[in-house]
C-alpha cells in the first residue's frame, strides 16, 4: 500500500514539474507558482521547487515576497536571488551585507561579482565600484561586454563628476552610450566645449542606431538634457531652455530625467516666473525620484527648493527648509546658513543674522574667513562702515594683507575721508610683506597692489613709503624704465644721493630720442585749435596719397576761397537815410500810429498771435474772470495708471471693433 502511495506522489510530482516547464517557456509565471505551491504541499523539503518559486517571483517582481520566503524557509544556499531582490528592493545596503556575509570562495561567482559591482554603483561607492567591473572585464569574455564596458564608462564619469578621477585605459566611443558617458566625464572635468561636441556625437549615433520613433524620444532626452546642461554652463541659456521644455513636453517616462530638467528650469529662471518654478520644483522632488538620483542631485534640488522660498519672501518656510536641508545633508550646512542670513537681511534683522555668523564662525574655524566676509557684507549693507573696517583688521595678517582684502580697507577709509588711515594701512602691508619675506611666487601677483600703494603714497607727499612700495615692484621686474623712472622722483625727494644713483640705471636721452621726428615736433603748431588741426592733418594726408610726377616737386595744395554773398536790399533802398528804429514793431505799438473810423468801431482788438478769431478772445484771455464761471470747461484729471496694454493690432477702415479681454 505504501509503495503505491508513494508511486503516486512521485507521479503527480513529476506532472507538476512538467506543467512548471510548460509555463516558464511560455512566460506564464503567475500559474507555475500555483504548480510549484502543489509540489511544496506535497514535498515541503523540494529544494528545486523552492529555487524554482523563488525565481518565478523574482520574475513576477514580488521580491519582498521572495525576500520573505527565503527567510522562512532558511535556503541559505539563495544568496544571489536574495541579494538582488534586495537591490530591486531599493535596499542596496542589505544586499551588499547578504553577498558580504555568505560563505562563498575567494574569487566570487561572475553573476554575484557583478551584482556586487551594481549595489556599490547604486551606493555612490564608485571607486570600489571600478575596482570590481575592471577586474570582471579582464578576467571574463562573452557576448556582454559592452554593457560592461558602458557601465565601467559609467563609473569613471561619476569619479570625474566627484573629483576623483582614475587612470582608465582608452574605451571606445563607437556606440552612442560609451560617447555619452565620455561627454559626462568632460562635464565633470568642466570641459563644456568638448563634451558639447561629444554630445553631439552621441546624439547622431542615436539616431542611426535606434529604429522605432517611440525608443528615439526615450534614448534621445538624456542626451539632450545633458546637452542642454552643457549649453546652460556655457552661458547659451537660450538655446539650453528650449531644449529643457521640448523635454518637459514629451513627457519622458524617466522620472530622474524629468526631475534633473524641471530642477535646471528653475536654476534658470532664479527669482522670475515664481509659479513655474514652483510647479517644477514639485515634480523634481517627486516621491518617485527619491531612489532615481544620485545624493549630489537630491543635495542640489534640495538647495535650489530653499532658494526659491527665499525669492518668494516665506520667512517660516525658509528656516524650516534650511534646517531640514542641514539636518539631511550636514555638508552644506553653511549654504544654508547663508540663506537664513539672507533672509533675516532682506527683513531688516541684521543684528539677528550677524549673531548667526558669529556663533557658526566659533563652531567652524574652518569657515571663518567665509562669515567674516558674510559678516562685512551685513554690515556694509547696514550702513555701518566702521564696523566693517573693524571686522576686516581684525582678521589675521596672513588674510588681512591680502590684496583684495586690502583694497577693500583702503576703499572703504577714504569713503569715509580718511586719508591717514588708508596710507597707514598700505604702509603696515608694505612692511609685512617685507619683513615675512613674502615673494610673488608665494603670494600670488603682488604687481597691482605694489603699483597702487606706490601711487597713493606718492600723491599723499609720502615719498619714502612710496620708494619701499616701488623698491619691491621693481625686484619681479628690474627692467621697468617707468618703475625706476617713479623710484628716482621718490628718492629725489629725501635723499639725492639715492636719487642719483638710480638715474644712472636709466637709458641715455640719445637712446630715447631716436625714433622721434624732431622736424614733425617742430612742425606742429601748439596753439593751433583741435579742429583746424584735423584739417591740416586730413590735407597732408589727402597730398600724400595723390600722385605725382616723378623728379618733380610736390604740388602746393590751394586753400579754398569764400565768397560772401551780397546782401538783399529792397527797391527803393536809400543808403543815406537811417533805417526806422521801430520797423520790426507791430502797427499798433509804434509811436506814430493812429487809429481809423474802422477801428474804433471794432472794440475789441485783439493784440495776439495771427489767426485767433475776436470770439475766442474772451475764451483764452486768463485775465476775464469769465474763463472761471461754471459754463467754462473744466480742466480735465490725470488719468489713473493702468495695466499694460494689450498686443497691438493693425486695423483697416470701416471694420467694425470687438472687444477683447487680454488676459495675461
């Protein structure tokens, strides 16, 4: 009886492995689960039907079911599909702890070690990351290399972007993914114009290698969205905006696509179109992005979100961002800070934000340079010079007598007319350098600042600090005729002896008089106005260009004579008699006129400009009081300002007018 049983146990097993494989060649996981739950009714301790459900849940993508019934059923010997049902899962730091954990020999399996290599890509741990796909390309050789090959490019773009790039043999571009990701790598190592062009490549490699329209648009939008990044760093933000919204309009599938685009949208826009960018900051920190971006892309979105509060004035907002962007990502904690600074100055609490700065500069010796600037600017912005010039001294000399922190002093004492304070504070710098022995080499080009010092002093009558100053100048270049030229006036005025000896280092007068023309010089009329000497230059100029027999002397050029036009007289023009002293007077204002019949009919004469009519008189006479009685026209208002108008538009005759509403 029980061998029957057991016959019959085995049979129905062997036709539930046989629908198992009917369905897995057809794709038809969903019932060779039902086929193997009979098996493990049947047989609980069949390893290969649990390998089997396993896999079919791995291909139905249920792997937290997976993950769970490998756990309940202890199969240890399943690390490769539990570990990358973790990955799926988007916890790839328990898969890296399932592989790192098994028992499993020295060299790992290929499939395992591959796995491996995208958990620590997925960790943002690229450089163990390289370590592991260099040695699976060495030691491996099947039909999938280039999908190696394009994720070891991969990993070398991510280390360019980081900072850290890596020696790499020379991978080839022949296909549109690797070109893409040596355009990445250029990015990352801030060469825009040769990734533009490798983009360019890239994107016309697509376009031959991919066929059907729909897989065009999809392979098409991260090259052209890193295209546009390219150009938006470049400074062409015309260009990098329409491909930005010809991407958003497509409506990629790529929701870290669309985040990556919609965030570069608002770093274009910046404090215009407010609503658009906050629409688009939305989509960007969608929740469907959180396991799509790299934490350097969540980093940027998150700073940009706090930004854009700060445009819109949302004080309550901008502190609550900014501290939850600290607490996420401690790295950027004084960008932050700066925002909330920003925002308490834009709010008139300056002394609220230089607290801030000050409390973070004592936490942060590291930062301390950084907010004292932050700080000055708070002051300056204040109107407090004095505290701002306190700020800057009390910094330490190495950072003080820096060149541009101490043209920032010097401007600032003499915006507040004080002369004595800026001279002192070029002389202590001119004696620091000095007495440190600070070379240009080692402190960068101290040229200007030499320059700059020297010509204040000596304007100020400080000859001797002035001659320190240029003393200096002229160690990084001992050839300056001008430099030496400035140190012999300097010496000249508190030591001859000095003076004299530096005017034997400078060229001969011989030297520098031989290319002047002497006769040109002596030509010249110095008195001569600015424009007859332009016409005198234009003549020379014109006769030299205008030939001339050969052996014969250049022709004079004739100067133009004018002649003055007589004078129109009238007929009956009598040059003995005088002119009549009234004869531009009106009629009516010379001493000799008489009024006829005729006008002293007409009352009302009108002693105005030609063409007023005697009835508009009284109108425009201002001194009737009948221009002020109730009938009289009142002067009309000024009109109220209004919105913009509308787009205007060229109508023809007799076309009856509608009415629009233009709504913006």
């Amino acid at each position: 009886m029980s061998n029957k049983a057991g016959s019959n146990k085995e049979a129905n097993i062997r036709a539930y492995y046989s629908e198992v494989n009917k369905f897995s060649q057809n794709e038809e996981y969903d019932k060779a689960i039902k086929s193997l739950n009979k098996i493990l009714n049947v047989a609980p301790d069949d390893a290969t039907a649990a390998h089997c459900k396993v896999v079919c849940l791995i291909h139905t993508s249920k792997f937290q079911e997976a993950v769970q019934f490998i756990d309940r059923f202890q199969l240890t010997d399943l690390v490769f599909e539990k570990a990358y049902s973790e990955y799926r899962l988007n916890v790839p730091e328990k898969a890296l702890k399932t592989i790192d954990s098994a028992n499993l020999p020295s060299p790992l399996p290929p499939n395992i070690k591959e796995l491996r290599a995208q958990v620590l890509y997925r960790l943002e741990r690229f450089e163990e990351c390289f370590d592991v796909y260099r040695d699976i390309i060495k030691n491996t050789d099947d039909d999938y290399d280039n999908e190696r090959t394009t994720n070891l490019s991969a990993v070398v773009a991510n280390l360019a972007i980081e900072g850290t790039p890596k020696e790499v043999p020379n991978l080839s571009d022949d296909t549109f993914e690797l070109c893409y990701n040596d355009a990445c790598a250029l990015l990352g190592k801030l060469q825009y114009s040769e990734a533009e062009k490798k983009l360019r490549v890239s994107e016309k490699l697509c376009r031959e290698s991919v066929d059907e329209d729909d897989d065009i648009e999809d392979e098409m939008a991260i090259i052209k969205v890193q295209l546009a990044y390219c150009l938006q760093m470049q400074g062409k933000i015309k260009e990098a905006t329409a491909i930005y919204s010809d991407v958003l309009k497509h409506k990629s599938s790529d929701v870290a696509l669309t985040a990556v685009a919609s965030n570069n949208m608002v770093a274009i826009n910046k404090e215009q179109n407010v609503f658009d960018s906050k629409k688009k900051i939305r989509a960007a920190q969608a929740d469907a992005c959180e396991h799509k971006l790299t934490t350097r892309q969540k980093k940027t979105i998150a700073l940009n979100n706090c930004l854009l509060t700060l445009y819109t004035n949302q004080d309550d907002q901008v502190h609550q961002l900014v501290a939850k962007l600290i607490q996420t990502y401690p790295d950027v904690e004084f960008k932050g800070l700066l925002i909330r600074v920003t925002q308490l100055a834009k709010s008139k609490k300056y002394k609220d934000a230089i607290e801030l700065l000050e409390k973070y500069g004592k936490a942060n010796p590291n930062d301390e340079l950084a907010t004292k600037f932050a700080i000055v600017q708070l002051l300056l912005t204040s109107g407090n010079r004095k505290g701002a010039i306190e700020q800057l001294e009390s910094l330490p000399n190495k950072q003080k007598y820096q060149p541009g922190v101490v043209s920032a002093m010097v401007s600032l004492h003499l915006g507040m007319d004080n002369k004595t304070a800026a001279s002192n504070v070029l002389k202590e710098c001119v004696d620091w350098y000095k007495k440190s022995n600070k070379s240009t080499s080692s402190s960068g080009d101290l040229t200007d600042m030499w320059r700059q010092a020297a010509n204040f002093h000596l304007r100020g009558g400080e000859a001797e600090t002035a001659a320190s100053s240029l003393e200096e100048l002229l160690k990084s270049n001992p050839t300056d005729e001008k430099v030496l030229a400035q140190l012999v006036i300097a010496y000249a005025k508190y030591d001859a002896k000095k003076a004299q000896e530096a005017s034997k280092r400078l060229p001969a007068l011989d030297s520098l008089t031989n290319n002047v023309e002497i006769d040109a010089l002596e030509a010249t009329n110095w008195m001569m106005s600015t424009k007859a000497a332009k016409k005198t230059g234009t003549a020379t100029s014109r006769g030299d260009q205008s030939p001339s027999t050969p052996g014969s002397e250049p022709q004079k050029i004739k100067k133009r004579t004018h002649h003055k036009r007589k004078p129109k007289l009238p007929k009956n023009y009598n040059p003995d008699v005088k002119p009549d002293p009234e004869r531009w007077l009106p009629k009516y204002e010379r001493s000799n006129y008489r009024r006829t019949k005729r006008d002293r009919r007409n009352k009302d004469v009108i002693k105005g400009s030609q063409g007023m009519s005697t009835g508009a008189a009284d109108q425009y006479d201002m001194s009737k009081t009948a221009n002020l009685s109730k009938n009289s026209p009142a002067t009309p208002a000024a009109p109220e300002p209004s919105s913009a108008p509308g787009p205007r538009q060229h109508q023809r005759k007799n076309q009856q007018k509608k009415k629009r509403n233009n709504r913006f």
